[in-house]
C-alpha cells in the first residue's frame, strides 16, 4: 500500500538504483501506473488508486529480472538523488560535483555527469535552504516555548526590515517581511545557579559547522570544574553525538589543548 503514486514511483525509482536494472514507466495516469525493465525482461510492477481512498496499491507483478544490470537508470531523476544525497550536501555544503559522481558510482554503479551533478546539488540546497527557512519562520514559536517551559527566562528577538520598508510606496514586488537578526536567551535555571552564592562552573562544548560557523553544542552548570564533572559531562556528549563522531573532536581548557580519554566513552 502506498499513499500516492509518487510513493510508489519512489519506491521503483529506488529499486532500479540499488539493483541496477533499467526499469520505466510504461503507463502513468490519474488511476494507473506500470513499471517494466527494459525490452526482454519479464520484470514489471502494477500499482493502481484505491476506490474511494487517495492511497494506492500494488496489485500484481513478477519479480524475476532476466536482463543484465544497467550503469545509466533513466527514471533515477535529479529529485530522487537530491533526497538521497541531502546529508552529504547538509554536512559539506561546498562538496565538489565529482565527489557526488564518484559516490553515485560507488554507491549504486550508475554514471552521473557533471550536469546531473550540479541540478542535484542545487536542489538539495533549495530544499535546505527552504528547511532553515521555515525554522526562522517559527523563531517565535521557539522563543514562547522557551519561556513556557523556563519561566523567569528572558528571550529577547530583533528582526531588521528592508530600506525599502520605510518608503511610503515601495517598488511592487519588494519583500518587506520582517528578517531574523538576532535572539538573546537567558534561561532561568543558569541564571539563578551563576546568581547563587554557593558559586558553580559553566562547561561549554562549543563547535564549527561546514560553513565555518560556531556555534553552541551542549552546557553545563556544575559545582566545579574537576576531572569527574568534565568526565560526567563528556559522558552526556559522548550519547548524544556518539563515540564515532567525539574520537575526531579536539577538546580545549581555558584556551588550551587537552587528550580526551575515549575509555570513558565505552
């Protein structure tokens, strides 16, 4: 069963890339959609809609190939290999198009060209883009949680308006929505422990991003800064990012480099 036909065509699509065979669409309508291996081969995949229902179901098909496998997938289109590459692109934003070839060969054996290439990678950083987008969209959202769930908090956002903004006819078609500028958080929790006059330490695990940004990872207030406070705290860190991924991080103190034990990670 599949929600729509784009479902199930995904899920062919998907098919053919992993198996390298070079299936297509035969018939695709409103009601019907059939999927057939190239001339030869007794392979194919009947879907059809529902009665009375949006969701669609397969309802006949033989699953035996008898072609030799493909390197070039017709129906693997750029939308496909956007989503299967979204967390390459996410993580390096600035790969470069023959990494993206050589993985597709290496992956799934199928040929990329450089064209292919670069209409993938857009589309995922439109859909990222659109991703970050929508989340700046909810900054408000975000901060009345915040201070829902930590009353006595201060949340404090600034959003800057185009120049245009301030003209009593601006140009048609100009974007005068609001922009995220800047948020300040003060979370009430921190505030009254650093207030207290019993003192505490702020443990801070602060990284960089693809883009050369840093940015905070996780926080702590505890009693003092000694070995088993920052072991409890790399102990957190080390379940939330995985050991994998904290054997790679360099770990400073007061500006200087220090050898994490990942025995305390195991």
């Amino acid at each position: 069963m599949y929600v729509d036909r784009n479902a199930f065509k995904e899920c062919v699509t998907s098919y053919a890339v992993h198996s390298g065979r070079g299936i297509w669409f035969s018939k695709c309508d409103s009601h019907r959609c059939k999927a057939v291996c190239k001339e030869g081969c007794k392979w194919f995949a009947y879907c059809h809609k529902m009665k009375r229902e949006d969701s669609w179901q397969l309802t006949s098909c033989y699953k035996k190939h008898t072609c030799s496998k493909a390197t070039k997938i017709g129906i693997m289109s750029s939308q496909w290999l956007s989503k299967a590459f979204m967390k390459k692109i996410c993580e390096n934003p600035k790969i470069k198009l023959r990494s993206l070839i050589k993985k597709a060969h290496s992956k799934w054996n199928v040929d990329l060209t450089m064209t292919k290439a670069a209409r993938v990678k857009q589309q995922a950083l439109d859909e990222i883009n659109d991703t970050y987008g929508e989340q700046y969209r909810r900054i408000h959202d975000y901060a009345a949680e915040l201070l829902r769930s930590n009353p006595g908090s201060t949340v404090q956002i600034q959003v800057e308006r185009p120049p245009e903004f301030e003209l009593e006819t601006p140009p048609p078609g100009t974007d005068l929505r609001p922009r995220f500028q800047r948020i300040y958080i003060c979370l009430e929790a921190c505030k009254r422990s650093f207030m207290t006059p019993y003192g505490s330490q702020l443990l801070t695990a602060i990284g960089w991003d693809p883009n050369d940004q840093i940015l905070p990872i996780a926080y702590v207030v505890v009693e003092a800064e000694t070995k088993d406070s920052w072991r409890w705290f790399l102990l957190n860190l080390c379940d939330d990012l995985g050991v994998d991924k904290i054997r790679w991080c360099t770990f400073m103190s007061d500006q200087q480099k220090v050898t994490l034990n990942l025995n305390l990670c195991n």
